[in-house]
C-alpha cells in the first residue's frame, strides 16, 4: 500500500511511523484510517522490525477524527454500512495490541478521540509538557467508549478516574497523566526522539523471542482469570525462551556486559 499520511522509517530494528497530516493536527481522515490499519496489520508477519515508535508531525499527537472529511451524514447510512466505518477504525487498535512488537508513543500535543485511543493501544507512552488528551467523543455526541478507550482506560487508572475523564471529557495535562501512571516520561519536545530511541535500545537487548511473548503474555495477564493463569502463561513463556538459540548469548553478552547480537529469528 502506497502511504500518503502515515512516513514509515525503518532504522535497524526498528520502525518509526509518524501520521503527517500536520496541518490538521494528523486528524483521522479516511485515507490514513486505512493506512495505520494496513501497517500495524502487517506488523503481525514482520521479523525485520521488533519495536515500533509511533508519533506525530509536526505540534500535535493526533487530535481524533477528521470531521471535515467525515462521507456524508450518519443518518443516511445503514446500520450496516454504519458498522463497517466502524470497524475501519477500531480494527487498528486490535492490530497494535496484537502485533508481536512493542509500540512507543511519543504524545506530542493533543491526543483527543482517536488520538487517545492510539495512545492507549500503545505499549509505552512518552509525553512533552503540552500533552492533552481526553475522550473527545462524548463532547460531540457521541458515547466516550469508542475505538478501545473504555477497555484500556479504567485498566490503567481505575474505574473511578476513568469515568471522570470518559463522563466529562475532561482533558488530561502531562502533569496529572504522569501523576496516573498514563505516560512513563515527560520530557521537552526536543528531547522525545532520543528517549524514545532509548526505549527502543533497552527492548532489543532482549532476544526476539523473548520480546514477543513477554508483550503477549502481557495481554493476557490482564484478562487472566487470576494469579494460576498469568503463572501458566510466565511458565510457559521462559521454557520456550530458554530453548530458543538466542538465550545463550543473552547469557553471554550479560556476563561480558556487552551489547547482545541475536542471529535467530522466529519462522
């Protein structure tokens, strides 16, 4: 797929992806709807990126959907037809939780609708001091639960927090996101790129595979259906990584403190 709003940079391992629409502030418009769902999509089959860092152009994250190029009016559509639009959408987020590759966010600016549900999808979130974020959907009419925002948000902040900022479509400043655990840095906008890069840095001292199922495993721990089930998944998770051809130089690159070279990947 040609992109045409969404630069794709593959340095080493890994990608980074930045929607550049910022003029509009990279609103979701149709095309890059489509374009972040083919890339996150074929991320699943990719060994040659193992981290992904996504961002925005230019003084914004993503500010949500597109409304100026909304195609035609809801009231027109069928039910149908309605859903599918839908599922355009909320397709990528599904796509960044199940891809094999951590993915960090560098939250520049807002992060509104949309924008907030790619935030929450990600992995690790790194703000600047102008982050803001919030449910944007409610304050158009529509319900706040859209695009995976009432599964991850309450997860991450509690259900109490997560229903002021959903019922309200409050915003929510880098000071007081840091404060919920949302983001993990904030760091001035010059700065973004290469605390990013050093996240990227620290995730590919694991092996490949090792990277890939301690994000899966992730997952289903926090739907697991208590402690026995998240311990199944860990136990299983390390037998398969200590057979790995991989596991012997993480060893040995530990132990000479030096940075690992991996020659493995997975099939």
């Amino acid at each position: 797929m040609d992109y045409q709003h969404l630069d794709v940079r593959v340095e080493g391992e890994v990608a980074w992806a930045t929607m550049n629409r910022p003029d509009r502030l990279n609103a979701l418009n149709p095309r890059l709807v489509e374009e972040l769902r083919d890339f996150f999509v074929g991320l699943y089959w990719r060994r040659d990126v193992r981290v992904v860092v996504l961002r925005g152009a230019g003084k914004a994250f993503c500010a949500g959907l597109d409304l100026k190029e909304r195609t035609g009016d809801n009231a027109d559509r069928s039910v149908g037809a309605g859903l599918t639009g839908q599922r355009r959408i909320s397709e990528i987020v599904i796509a960044m939780r199940r891809c094999p590759q951590p993915i960090i966010a560098c939250v520049d600016g807002a992060a509104a609708g949309g924008g907030f549900a790619l935030a929450l999808a990600s992995d690790v979130r790194i703000a600047t001091p102008s982050l803001k974020m919030n449910a944007a959907f409610i304050r158009i009419g529509l319900s706040a639960c859209d695009i995976g925002v009432s599964y991850f948000l309450p997860r991450m902040v509690g259900s109490s927090v997560a229903a002021e900022y959903m019922l309200t479509g409050r915003f929510i400043g880098a000071e007081r996101a840091y404060q919920l655990g949302l983001v993990s840095r904030v760091v001035e906008a010059e700065a973004m790129e290469s605390e990013a890069q050093a996240f990227a840095n620290d995730m590919l001292h694991a092996t490949p595979l090792g990277l890939r199922l301690t994000k899966e495993a992730l997952n289903h721990a926090i739907d697991a259906n208590g402690l026995e089930a998240a311990i199944a998944m860990e136990d299983r998770n390390q037998i398969l990584c200590s057979q790995d051809g991989d596991f012997g130089e993480g060893v040995r690159a530990f132990l000479e403190k030096r940075p690992p070279v991996y020659t493995r990947r997975e099939s």
